[in-house]
C-alpha cells in the first residue's frame, strides 16, 4: 500500500472541500429555481423532490443524501409547506371567484330587472300604438264621410 504525502493529502482535502461548496450552492440555487417555478433543466410545476432537485443541479442523488443534509431536510420542510401554502391559495382563489360570482349575481339581476322594466315600456307603447291606430282609422273614416259628401255636392 502506499503512502499519500501531507502535501497531496492536503490538497485532496481542499478539493473535496471545494467540491462539496460547488455542490451545495449547485443544489441550493436548483431548489431556488424549483421553489420559484423557473426551472431550466426540468419541467416546469414538476413536485419538489430530492430527484428533481438533483436533476436540476446537474448532481448524483446519492451525493445529496451523503453529503448534502441541509438541503435534503429543506426540501422536506418544503414538502411539508406545500400542502398548507397551496390549501392558502386555493381559499383566496375561492374568495376571489365568490366576490366574482356575487357580482355577476348581482349584474344579472340588475340585467333581468331592466328588461323587466324595457318590457312594461314595451307594452305601453303598444297598447299606445293600438289607440293611435285605432284613431287613425276614425279620422281616415271622418274623412272619407267629408270626400263622399263633398263629391255627392260636388
């Protein structure tokens, strides 16, 4: 077996050390970009897991349960989150599309009510149209007693 010099041993450290830094921030700036729903590398509205995160940075999944705890356990509180941010969502969805749904209600009814009201105007003015008629044909009558009378003269 041979020996590994201080010096060369020094250095694997280093490297190793720099290796997992690399790594981590690799692994922390993938999970940022999955939080945000801007992935480049999955798709996008993918679920938060260590898979997707280690494919987003590029890293061996193994590397992330080796050596990576911090952002393991952050994508679990994440995961824990999840349900609770998107139940918080959909209830302001929901509140949002009730105070819609109640302003169409009341445009609607506004709507049926000017038609209701367009209706008894409608009605009037045929019932109006009708007597105006029914004059017309009184005066057309009247007239046409004064033009026999008058040709009987004439």
């Amino acid at each position: 077996m041979t020996k590994i010099s201080t010096a060369a041993r020094l250095a694997l450290e280093a490297r190793r050390s720099q290796s997992l830094k690399t790594t981590r921030a690799e692994l922390e700036a993938a999970l940022r970009r999955l939080v945000d729903g801007a992935p480049t590398i999955v798709e996008s509205g993918r679920r938060i897991s260590p898979l997707s995160v280690c494919k987003e940075a590029g890293v061996d999944r193994s590397t992330l349960y080796r050596f990576h705890e911090p952002v393991l356990a952050a994508i679990r509180r994440l995961n824990e989150a999840m349900p609770r941010m998107q139940l918080k969502e959909q209830r302001s969805d929901l509140a949002r599309m009730n105070a819609k749904l109640k302003e169409y209600r009341q445009l609607t009814e506004q709507a049926q009510s000017e038609t209701a009201a367009l209706a008894r105007i409608n009605y009037r003015l045929q019932v109006r149209i009708r007597e105006l008629e029914e004059l017309l044909q009184a005066r057309d009558g009247v007239i046409r007693g004064y033009q026999e009378t008058a040709r009987e003269r004439g």
